[in-house]
C-alpha cells in the first residue's frame, strides 16, 4: 500500500486559495464598500446650503444612494437614488438644503448619507456627521460714515457683523479686498482698506461690504461715498536712441530670450510683458501683508526733492515719431542729488529687496493690513529681507536702475495688491480725516 503524500494537493490549495482571493476582490463577489465624499464640509448649514456629493464603486458598481438629515427623532429624505442597471461606477449628486421648508430648528442634527453595491455580500457604505443648523440672519453695520475718495486713492471702512462671520471684505467690481478683524471699544470689528480705480464712477462702480457666516447665509451692504474728480496729466516721451542703446542691454542681460532683439524690440518686450510680469510679482508679495497696523502718522516723502512724474500720468512712448507702446505711471517720481539717501516712509517690515524688472533694485516694505510701499530704481540697497525698519530709517541710495533715464526714486503705495496715489498717504489731513476719525467714531 503507497503511503499518502500530502504534497500533492499543493498546487490544488493554492490553485482554490487565489481563485477565493480574486473572488473576494472581483464583482461579484467583492467585499470593498463603495466611496462617500462630499466636496467641501458639510456643516454647518444656513438658510440654504448645497451639498455635493461624490460617490465610487469601481468593482460591482453602484445599486442605492440615501441621503437624510434627523432632528428631534424626526427623520427627512434628502435623496434616494436606485440604479437599476450595472455598471455605473461614479455619481455626484448636488441637491440643496432649505432648513426652513424642511421645519428644522436651529441647534444640533445629524446627516447620514448611505451606499450600496452590486456585490452578493451587499456591500454599505454610511458616513454620519452631525451637522449645525444655523438660520439666523446676518447683519452688518457701517461704523464709518463719511467716504469721500479720489480716482486712484484709498477708500478705508470700518464695520461690524452681528455674528462670528467665515468671509469678509470688499466686493468691487470683480476685485475681492480681505476685511481684517481688530477690537475697537472693547468691541470686535473689521476693517478694510482697498485701492479706488482711476476710472471710478459714481454711477457704476458697486463698493459692497461682503460678509458670509459659517452657516454659509451671506450678505452684502453698500458703501455710500462721493468723489473728487480728478484729470490726470497725458505725456508723449519720445525715445532716443541713446536712451535705448545706453538702457536695453541691461534688460537683454537680464533676460535671454531678448539677446539679438533689436533696442526697440527689447523695450516693447519690456514695457508689456515684463511690466506685467513684474505687478503679478509684486501682487503675490503683497500676500504677505501682516494682519495688524504697522505705521504710525502720515508717511514720509523723500527730503528737498523735486517731482519729476505724478501717480496716474497716461504714458505714449514713440521712436522716430511713431507711437510703441503705452503705460500708466503707478507712483511719483521724486529727483534729488545722485545717490540721495533713501528713508523708509513709515515703519514696517521689510517684504523684499532685489532686482524687479522695470523698477530695476527694489525694496519693498510692508505696513500691515495691505499697506505696503515701494521703492524704486536704488543704487544699492542696505536692508535685508524680514528686516523690522522704522520710519527714516535709511534704505539706500538713490540711482537709475531699471527702466530709468536718470538717478531718482520712483515712489508707490500698495493697497491691497494695488498701486495707489502716494500723495494722500504723504498728506496728514487726509490721514486724520479718512482714517484716524473713522477709527475714532467706531471705538
């Protein structure tokens, strides 16, 4: 009698244990559950509230969605979705949630959203969240009264929400402006400054303060002001080839894709391209800006100076009588002695230093809450970045580097990512009036 030899069922287990295995991953006998994700948070939830919902099951595919909300043992289908047919792998459902018409109370509730598959095990996904009801309508009040701006200046508010808000800040136009919150009389407020465009008008620039609760209800107030109309001047500067051949190698040293271009070829590279280049660089440091007030009393312009370009100056550039290209001065151009002395403007911190472009070496220092300034064209530089710097703090010198046909400080504010004019920041009845009383009347 032969004796039994067990290896001889090896292959035959190890043929039944993968065939077990790839029935527990394969439809239909797979045991995964299917996928629940909402795609932002479900709580809380306002007056009304979308909810998206994504939903996978890449294996048997998916049979049953159910989607409730529960409250005080009272229980309301939101959706209930059958799929019929095999084979649907993916489904997002968006559906809106009216807490009114569904008689929810605000306080406490419970979501559950379920799925199912087409495995025999039946596989159920389910994902339980409590959820806030919040329904309670938001209110804001102006604290600040009088707005009274200039094409290209500084508009600043000051307000209140009456309750803790998720968002804040001016809307205007398609540009957004972050309200930042500070406490004024022992009481919390927010405060925005925001840059006015040139081409502001009364009748249809919309300045709108925007607040939005973690409820998701959100509403917005409109600022009242009145403007100061305003000319800005219009320069034709015609190029000479000296300017250009003494100017350009500079830039194509800088960049390049400008080597071989001709002198006219680089500045209109410059003046379009990297002149935008340059204000998205600047914006994206802007980002930066501290959340509290950094500066004290009206900014400093720079000693025995003379103005050389004014903010908002509308720009022709023309060689050999023929026009090539356009641009609009964003700061004040300020000419002293060769290598003047540079002042920061107020105190603040220092956001950066280097070579920008067109501004040639630059410092930039932030003042907290959105307002930065700018200094341009210097002939060296003697701060370094992350640098605290207080007001006539010396920053450099003076020089003509970048897109400068001469030794002098171009001079811009920042508000909000946007150059505004510098005169009113240099001017201290402007500072009291628009916003040392504005904070004084919301305290």
């Amino acid at each position: 009698m032969k004796r039994f030899n067990p290896y001889i069922l090896m292959p035959l287990l190890a043929v039944i244990i993968i065939a077990a295995v790839l029935c527990l991953f394969t439809s239909p006998f797979e045991i995964f559950k299917p996928e629940i994700r909402p795609s932002t948070s479900i709580s809380p939830i306002g007056r009304q509230k979308t909810l998206v919902i994504s939903f996978t099951d890449n294996k048997s595919g998916l049979k049953h969605i159910d989607m409730t909300i529960s409250q005080d043992d009272r229980t309301h289908t939101l959706t209930s979705v059958d799929f019929p047919d095999k084979g649907t792998r993916e489904k997002t459902i968006s559906l809106d949630v009216n807490p009114v018409n569904l008689r929810l109370h605000d306080g406490e509730a419970t979501v559950t959203i379920t799925a199912s598959d087409y495995s025999l095990f039946q596989n159920t996904a389910r994902l339980v969240e409590k959820v806030v009801i919040d329904t309670v309508p938001l209110q804001i009040s102006l604290l600040s009264t009088a707005h009274i701006i200039n094409p290209g200046g500084t508009c600043f508010v000051v307000y209140r929400a009456s309750k803790d808000v998720e968002k804040t800040g001016i809307q205007l136009g398609n540009d957004y402006f972050n309200g930042c919150p500070t406490v004024l009389g022992g009481k919390p407020v927010f405060m925005s400054y925001f840059p006015v465009p040139l081409s502001v008008d009364k009748g249809s620039t919309k300045m709108v303060v925007s607040v939005k609760d973690r409820g998701g209800n959100e509403i917005g107030l409109a600022i009242p002001y009145h403007v100061k109309p305003k000319k800005f001047r219009k320069d034709h500067l015609e190029l000479s080839d000296n300017f250009l051949n003494q100017k350009m190698p500079e830039f194509q040293q800088m960049e390049p894709q400008l080597r071989g271009k001709t002198p006219v070829e680089t500045f209109i590279y410059v003046n379009e391209k990297m002149r935008d280049d340059n204000f998205k660089t600047i914006q994206s440091i802007c980002l930066k800006t501290a959340g509290t007030r950094l500066w004290t009393g009206p900014f400093l312009r720079m000693k025995n100076a003379a103005p050389m370009a004014g903010f908002g100056d509308m720009r022709t550039y023309t060689y050999q009588k023929k026009s090539i290209g356009e641009s609009v001065h964003l700061g004040v151009d300020l000419a002293s002695t060769a290598h003047a002395p540079i002042e920061a403007a107020n105190s603040g911190v220092v956001l950066f230093t280097g070579y920008l472009g067109i501004y040639g070496n630059t410092v930039i220092l932030d003042h907290g809450l959105g307002v930065l300034s700018l200094y341009a064209h210097m002939n060296d530089i003697k701060v370094k970045t992350g640098q605290q710097v207080s007001r006539e703090e010396v920053l450099g010198s003076s020089g003509s580097s970048g897109l400068a046909g001469g030794d002098h400080l171009h001079f811009s504010m920042i508000v909000g990512g946007h150059f505004v004019d510098p005169v009113e920041w240099w001017d201290p009845h402007w500072i009291k009036d628009n916003i040392e009383i504005k904070i004084a009347e919301a305290s």
